[in-house]
C-alpha cells in the first residue's frame, strides 16, 4: 500500500512516527481526550455531509469490520463521478496506492469543488496542507478541480457549518507533496528502524503517541483506535 493523508502528515511531522505506525503500532499510547477530540470531529464531519442537501456516500468496509475498504470505495467513486451525481461524500482516490478520501466533493460546470470539513474553529496551516494532499491525489486521478473549501466550526450551533475558500494556497503545496510523497513511500516500507532525536517534532502540531517508547518508558502501548479511521 502507498501512502494516505493521515500517514503524510504523520510522516513530514516526524518520519520515525510514521515508520512505527506501520511496523510497531502496538506501541502507541492514545490519550483519551485524543480519542474524544476524534470522535467529536467524526460526528461533526457526517453532520457536515448533508450541508449541501441529499448526498451520495462513498463508504464500504471490509466484510464483518468498521475498516474501510479503500479500493472498493475509490470503485464506486469513480462510477459515481461517470454518472455525474451532484454531491458526492467521502468520495475515495488511489493514486499508485496513495489514497485519500474527500469529505464532500460538490459538482460544478466545469467539474467539481471540494471541501474538507474540520471540527475547530479556525483555519490552521496542518488543515491546508491536508486539503493540499487531497488536491495533488485528485488532480493526479483526472478530477477537474475548481474550488477548495475548508468547512470549519463557527458559533451558530443550528448553522454550524462555514466555507472558508482555501483554494490557491493549498493548490500551491502540489509541488511540496510531490517532493516529499515518494520519500515516504519508499522509507515506510524499510525494515530497519528509522532513528530520529527527540525535539518539537514529539509536539508540534500534535502530540505524538510513541513519546514513551522513544523514551524508552513503555514495554508497550495501547492501540486503541485504527488509522484507517482517522
Ligand atoms: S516521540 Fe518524537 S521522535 Fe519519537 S516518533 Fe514521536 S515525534 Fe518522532
């Protein structure tokens, strides 16, 4: 498997963090507060998806799981975007194995607009460059993008949803995700332990969960929640 937008972000914020999900997962230790912001910004992005009115949904899991299954998705995404359904929710891509899924993808004139929802209040850098790695695997799938959307959280609880275009800035991190994307590919799957210092990367912009096996506190972790949920 390639990449996902969850492993790209892990991985330009600490390679090590990404090397461990794939080989140690066991290993991290997820704080219950993480698991609570989680699950809020999972129930605010399915409310999200009728913003626009009657949707389509993309999610299929595997057989018997909650685990998505990814190509099956990016299958009826792809009939979908043929049959020209109007709004089309976590609307699935592979692009040579790299894989992202778009909150809502809304039909234009000229193709399609997207948006990616986030539960905060304002719009951060990391949220950019998520939108930025959503735009590089669709442009590079054949989806004609027009405009990009943050959807964030504002203050009317009975209208939360608001649209804040982020279009030329996370256009612009096409190169960057390039530059980087085939990098990690190729480190996530090496054998060896990737050996980082500790620093700001173990915080900055969230707080790793491997902080006590790369102190060497923990004999083992607790995996409590999949990345394919994230
Ligand atoms: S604790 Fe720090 S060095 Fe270790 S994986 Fe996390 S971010 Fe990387």
């Amino acid at each position: 498997m390639g990449i996902t937008k969850t492993d790209f972000m892990r991985g330009m914020q600490c390679r090590k963090m990404l090397w461990l999900d794939k080989h140690k997962p066991q290993m991290r230790v997820i704080p219950p507060e993480t698991q609570a912001r989680l699950d809020a910004g999972n129930d605010f992005g399915d409310r999200a998806m009728g913003m626009f009115g009657p949707y389509e949904e993309m999610t299929v899991y595997r057989k018997g799981t909650r685990i998505p299954d990814k190509k099956k998705m990016a299958e009826k995404t792809a009939l979908h975007l043929q049959l020209g359904t109007p709004v089309i929710c976590e609307a699935a891509f592979l692009y040579y194995n790299n894989y992202c899924a778009v909150d809502i993808l809304r039909k234009t004139e000229t193709g399609y607009d997207f948006y990616e929802v986030k539960n905060a209040p304002e719009v951060r850098e990391q949220f950019i460059r998520d939108a930025g790695f959503q735009y590089y695997i669709l442009q590079r799938s054949g989806v004609k993008i027009g405009r990009i959307f943050l959807v964030i959280h504002g203050p009317d609880e009975e209208n939360p949803f608001v649209p804040v275009e982020i279009t030329e800035e996370a256009k612009g991190l096409a190169p960057w995700i390039n530059e980087h994307i085939w990098d990690l590919n190729r480190m996530q799957k090496q054998r060896e332990e990737v050996e980082t210092e500790m620093g700001e990367q173990c915080s900055c912009p969230y707080e790793c969960w491997y902080i006590g096996y790369c102190r060497g506190e923990t004999g083992s972790g607790t995996e409590q929640i999949r990345m394919e949920e994230l």
